[in-house]
C-alpha cells in the first residue's frame, strides 16, 4: 500500500464528507493505494454516524472511536499501531489542511530520501494571539532541539513507515514528533511549505493551556532522549557541582572564622546559600542513584534503535 492518511478529529461532523471526498480524489487521481484511519476521540456530535455512513461509500476508510478525550496525541499514537501504507500522512479534520499536497510529500519521502517532511503553513489563517504565540514557540523549539522547522507544530506531516514504527506519542507530546524522531535516530527531516485554510466548520479545540504545556513537554522530550539511559550523568554532575559550591562557601567562611577571626559568620545569607547548595548536591545525587535503579530494572533497558544488520 502506498499511503496511510491518519485524521484525528474531535466533534467535526460538518467537515469529515467534504474531507473525505477530497483525499480520494486526490488519491484516485494520482493512483495511489491508500486507507485512512480516522480516529474519533471521544465526539460528543455525530462524528462517528458520519463516519459509519462514509465507509459505506469509500472501503479505504478505517476508524477508531475512543470511549472519552484522550488528546490528539492518544489519537495519533493508537493509529500508528495499525497503519500499512509505505508513507504515513496526517492531517487535521477541520479542513485547515490540503490533501492536495499528499502527492508532492509522498513523493519527498520516496524519492527525496526523507524520513520526515513538515508541513510550513506560511501564510495562516489565524488571529494574531494564535499567530504570535506560534512563532514564539517554533523559535524557542528550534533552538533548543536543533531541528530547524518553521512550524513544528504543523498537523499535515509526511512520515516514512519506520519511523512512526520506531517512536511513541504520549502525553501532549504530538507537538514534538519531529523531536521524538530525531532522538529515535531519525535525522532526515524537512519541510514544504503548504497551503492553510480558513476554517469554514466548527471552533479550534485548542486553549491557552498548551502554552503551558509545551514547554514542559519540550524539557521532558529532551531529558528523557538525552539522559533516559543514564539519568545519573544529569544528577550527579549536577549534584556534584551543588555540592563543592556547597563545600566551597562553607570552607571560605570556616577560614574567615577561625584564620582571620571574623565574626557574625553564621548570620550572614551566605552561609545559609552554602547549607543550601550542599543539602541540595546530595540530594540530586540520591535522585541520580534512584534514578539509575529504576532504569537497570526497566524492561527496556538493553533495547536500541537499529536501522539495519547485515
């Protein structure tokens, strides 16, 4: 099978016929095999009688319908685990994004060598409090990862089958594929700048509490890559420096005492900031030996990413 396109949607009942009759002409157009795995998560409109109607005209499609809201991220995840499709296309359901860029992303996949393609919606429909935000977030993404995308957060994403075989979404964390896959080895991403929508149906299902969780997801996508197998190169060399500013405060202050006679020493903040730096250094240094318990008895300790044996 060519393509696997994966819609995750929630209560977006105006917009699943239009969606759907758009990805098979498109597909049906250029010849590809196809299936979409639409995932309902959680609907409280008739989302999933819509889809139910739908499959009886195109036998491509696939669906899962969630009990409740799992997120986005859920949704994603729970599809990777069933597609076929050699190149894997997701794209929201809201019809902000083109199926008609599907035939130039597959073609970057399978002919340009990418592991990843992102869409750039470089032109968007927003208001300037989603906009602002947006290109705050890409910014400080990009710096912090190393990957150099414009709109890390873009739904209309092009994956070669391996890689969504090779990675878990979780959480919140479907803002971060790029990152997830980079960290899984993954190095190959780019991106194409792709039309955006207006919305013509429904109202965004996103608030201002991703703004706060974000970044929290950033920080624990980045310890977790870099340190999931070694927790302890973070917390001791942390530790260890917590604890020498410790020692060096307190020993400073020691020679002034009894050397140079000074008196006061014990009221002075400084030698409360050196009780604090020391208490703190062994305790990171307790959480890094926790820390390394919990990954040598985790099932997964000894298991790696290999691309190929020969």
């Amino acid at each position: 099978m060519d393509i696997s396109v994966v819609i995750p949607l929630l209560n977006e009942e105006e917009s699943l016929p239009e969606l759907m009759e758009w990805i098979h002409r498109v597909m049906e157009t250029n010849q590809f095999s196809y299936e979409v795995w639409m995932v309902d998560d959680g609907s409280t409109d008739r989302s999933w009688q819509i889809i139910e109607e739908l499959q009886q005209t195109y036998p491509g499609l696939r669906a899962i319908k969630f009990r409740r809201n799992y997120g986005k991220s859920a949704a994603l995840n729970t599809a990777f685990e069933k597609v076929a499709g050699d190149v894997v296309i997701t794209m929201d359901a809201d019809l902000q994004d083109s199926p008609d860029e599907i035939p130039e992303l597959y073609r970057m996949i399978t002919e340009d060598g990418f592991d990843l393609v992102s869409g750039w919606k470089k032109k968007r429909y927003d208001p300037i409090t989603k906009t602002i935000p947006t290109k705050l977030y890409n910014f400080i993404t990009s710096k912090m990862s190393g990957i150099h995308l414009h709109d890390m957060n873009c739904g209309l994403k092009a994956y070669r089958l391996n890689v969504i075989q090779n990675i878990e979404v979780y959480g919140e964390m479907h803002r971060y594929i790029p990152v997830i896959a980079k960290w899984s080895g993954f190095k190959k991403i780019g991106e194409k700048v792709v039309q955006h929508q207006a919305r013509k149906y429904g109202s965004t299902k996103f608030g201002l509490i991703r703004f706060i969780n974000g970044p929290l997801d950033l920080a624990s996508i980045m310890f977790v890559g870099k340190f999931g197998k070694r927790p302890m190169h973070f917390f001791g060399a942390v530790g260890i420096l917590f604890t020498l500013i410790g020692f060096g405060i307190l020993g400073y202050l020691t020679i002034m005492k009894f050397i140079f006679a000074v008196g006061g020493i014990d009221d002075r903040p400084l030698f409360f900031f050196g009780i604090l730096m020391l208490i703190l250094g062994v305790q990171l240094f307790i959480a890094g030996f926790l820390a390394e318990l919990i990954t040598r008895n985790a099932p997964e300790r000894n298991k790696y990413k290999i691309e190929k044996i020969v």
